[in-house]
C-alpha cells in the first residue's frame, strides 16, 4: 500500500514537472511515453559558469570585497574589466558551441524561454561591454561624454545585464534538462542559491549607482 502510495507521489511529481517544463519551453514540445506533450530541454548552459565570473568582477568593485581588499580603485577596475572580458568571452563561446552542436544535429533554435531570454543576455553582454570600454576611458572622451553621466549609466545597464543573466539561469534551472539528471527539491534550492547569489552580488553595484546618481544631481 505504502508503496503504491509512493508511485503516485512520485508520478504526480514528474508530471508537475513536466509541466513547468512545458509552461516554460512553449514552442519546444515534444510527447511523452503516454503521448502527453512535454517540452525538450534547451542545453544552453553556457551562463552557469560565466555568471559566477561576472558576479564576481561586480562585486570586486565593492570597498568590502576580501578578495580585493588590498586593491585600490584602479586596481580594482582593472580586475573588473579582465573578469568581465573573460566572462564574456565564456559567454559568446559558449554560444558558438550551442548553435553549431544544434545545427549538426538539425534542431531548431530559440525553442525555450532559457533560449530566448539567454540571446537577449547576450546582446546586453555585448552593450554592456562596449559601453565598458568607454567608460574605462572615459576621462579621455570627456569632451563628448561627462564621465560621471557614462559611470553611471554603465553602472546602470551592467546591473540589468546582470539580472537578465540570473533570470537566464532560473530558466535554465526549468527545463527538461535539469529535472531529468535531478530532483525537485534540487530544483528549488539551484533557484533559492541563484536569486541569494544574484541579490549578495548586486548590492554594492545598486549602492554606488545612487550616490553616483545623487552626485551627478548635486552637481559634485
Ligand atoms: C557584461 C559585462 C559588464 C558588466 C555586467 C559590468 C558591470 C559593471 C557595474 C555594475 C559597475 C559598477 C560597480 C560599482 O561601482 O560597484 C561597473 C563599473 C565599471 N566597469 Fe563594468 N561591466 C561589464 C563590462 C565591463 C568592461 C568590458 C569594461 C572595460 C573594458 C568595464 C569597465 C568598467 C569600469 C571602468 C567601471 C568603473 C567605473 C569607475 O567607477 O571608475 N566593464 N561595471
């Protein structure tokens, strides 16, 4: 009995599953043993690891980060932007590999909300980028641009660039993939760890977007 019990707990389960699976990957459905519909996992993974390096140059521009305590403000833009040029390059890499495994394998693209949310993070990683490289040399456009005005607005966009990298990877958390090689209790804590993660990094980055703000309003 307690076993029968078990079986229908745990095939309630997979089907739970597999409909978040399926409200999260709309156009990617396939069908299941009993002929249900479902939605296959889209394997663009390629935000796990690079969003860690990216959360870190981040917040390595934090007064209290440990790791850079004994850096001063150039030195601590200097690790930030070699982090961040890593990550990216992680990022697009990652990509490649993504379209090129699919079209060998003649799959269609940007099937999953982690897909299509996952291609908007990368074209903000490409913004985000370049608005980096002038906001490092800044000083020397300032007869084009005020550098406090490029700071904060790179400041401003790096912040949302980040976020959509966290929603990217909680999508990613709920497609077919990840439940297949794991629990749902796996599921929830990845997505408890990655919004704490997302928010701990963010912190400083939003502090010193306001005072950059109220600077810039005070005139300073
Ligand atoms: C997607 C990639 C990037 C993101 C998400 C990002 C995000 C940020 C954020 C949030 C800050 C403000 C941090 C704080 O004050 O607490 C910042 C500062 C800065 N970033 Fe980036 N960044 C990225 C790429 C780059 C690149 C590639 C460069 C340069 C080549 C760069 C150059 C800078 C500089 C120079 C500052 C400091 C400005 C200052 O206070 O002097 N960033 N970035």
């Amino acid at each position: 009995m307690e076993e029968v019990l078990r079986e229908e707990e745990e095939e309630s389960l997979e089907q739970y599953r597999k409909r978040v699976s399926a409200a999260l990957n709309p156009n990617d459905a396939g069908e299941d043993e009993d002929g249900k519909r479902y939605s296959t996992a889209d394997k663009t993974n390629d935000t796990n690891g690079s969003l860690l390096l990216m959360a870190e140059a981040v917040m390595i521009m934090s007064k209290d980060n440990i790791l850079a305590s004994k850096l001063g403000h150039q030195g601590r833009v200097r690790m930030h932007w070699v982090l961040q040029a890593s990550a990216a390059t992680c990022i697009f890499v990652g990509f490649l590999i993504i379209v090129v495994n699919k079209n060998i394998n003649n799959k269609n693209h940007f099937q999953s909300w982690h897909a299509i949310i996952g291609l908007v993070f990368l074209i903000f990683v490409g913004i985000t980028s370049s608005g980096g490289v002038i906001t490092l040399f800044a000083f020397r456009l300032k007869h084009y641009v005020k550098p406090a005005k490029m700071k904060l607005l790179h400041n401003l966009v790096g912040i949302v660039t980040f976020a959509i990298g966290v929603v990217t990877e909680i999508l990613g958390i709920y497609t077919l993939w990840f439940p297949k090689r794991a629990s749902l209790s796996a599921q929830v804590i990845c997505t408890v760890f990655v919004v704490l993660g997302g928010i701990f990094a963010l912190e400083s980055a939003v502090k010193s977007a306001y005072v950059r703000f109220k600077n810039l309003r005070q005139g300073i």
